[in-house]
C-alpha cells in the first residue's frame, strides 16, 4: 500500500497522482500541539509536493490542515488551510524567502490550535523560531476531531515518497492575544512583524 515504515520514519508512497494521503490516529481533541518533520525525496516535476499535519478532522471533506509545500524550484511556503463541507479555504500562505528545498531536504512543522484560535510555524535546522509564521481565528470547526498526518501529490505521476520523523502530540496551552509592531519590507513590499508585545 502507499503507507509503510523503514524502522525510523512512516512513508507515504504515492501510487497515484494528483491527490492526497491522510493518516489519523485514534484519539481525538479540539485542543491540540503538534510537531513533526518532513522530508521530500525529490522536488515534484510540476505542480507541488506538501506534507504536513491534520487537525480535527472528522474526514477527507471535514478538517484543518497545516502544510509545508514545495515547488519545482524548491520553493518553500506554508500554509493553513481547512476543508467545510469538502470545500478548501486558504486562512494564511507565505513563501519563506531565504529558503530552497533540494530532493532529501528535511523541514519542521507545528500545528496547534485552542478554541478559535489556531497557529503554525515552518523551519528547516535544529533551531525552532520563537515567533508563529501563521496566526488566525476560525470557527468552522470547534468541536473534537481525530489528529494525523497528510502528504499531498500534485502532479499526474505515481512514485514520490514523502517521509515524516519524530511526531508529537500534546495538548495545546491557552495563549492571549498581542499588539504587534509591522514595518513595510521596501524591497518585497511584504508587512514584516518587527516586535510582538503582550
């Protein structure tokens, strides 16, 4: 089948294109902190490659999802979407800038979510920034879901491996909200936060 393991790290195996594999355990929670590294072993040849973490999901139609996403240049984005009804909607993107993927490349991800609101972070090395790539609110889903991986297969062939290593599951802490200091980047005229204050 398209799941196995080599002792060390789950693999999805992908035997088709253009669709997506999840994996969700057993035990289910409304408030979650989840971590967990992804290794694509070879840039996609079109479209993109993701992987990444499932949260309260009740189903392929039904959940939110935290995606670290790779291009045909090894571009590098993450994005927060969910699933109403079998609909998708993108709630935060961003393209990490200083970073390029190449085939075997590792990055981590972490997904945690209480009550409405919900936050992710991608990196690649040891070091986990302090700072949320991503922070919104949304109340499509409020109630209890099961947590899980997912890997996504954009392209029309068969055969990519996407690998996941050292996944955790916790509960998530209740955090507040913050005023936040921007300034405009001249050069890519994207906002960039600057200072975070509670």
């Amino acid at each position: 089948g398209d799941f196995s393991a080599n002792g060390s790290q789950g693999l999805i195996t992908f035997s088709f294109g253009g669709g997506s594999n999840y994996a969700s355990l057993a035990t289910g929670s409304v408030n979650f902190d989840q971590t967990v590294e992804v290794t694509f072993d070879a840039l996609p040849g079109s479209s993109v490659f993701a992987g990444g973490i499932l949260g309260r999901f009740t189903g392929t139609s039904d959940t939110y999802m935290a995606q670290a996403r790779v291009s045909t240049t090894g571009a590098l984005s993450l994005r927060l979407t969910k699933f109403v009804g079998g609909v998708e909607t993108t709630l935060g993107d961003y393209t990490l800038n200083d970073l390029l993927m190449a085939a075997r490349s590792t990055v981590s991800i972490r997904f945690a979510a209480y009550g409405a609101f919900l936050k992710t972070k991608l990196w690649k090395g040891a070091d986990e920034p302090s700072m949320w790539g991503i922070e919104v609110t949304d109340t499509s889903h409020t109630t209890a879901g099961t947590v899980g991986l997912f890997a996504t297969n954009g392209t029309g062939a068969a055969g990519p491996v996407i690998r996941f290593d050292n996944y955790t599951v916790g509960p998530a802490q209740p955090w507040f909200g913050y005023y936040e200091l921007q300034r405009m980047d001249t050069v890519t005229t994207n906002w960039q936060t600057i200072m975070k204050a509670t």
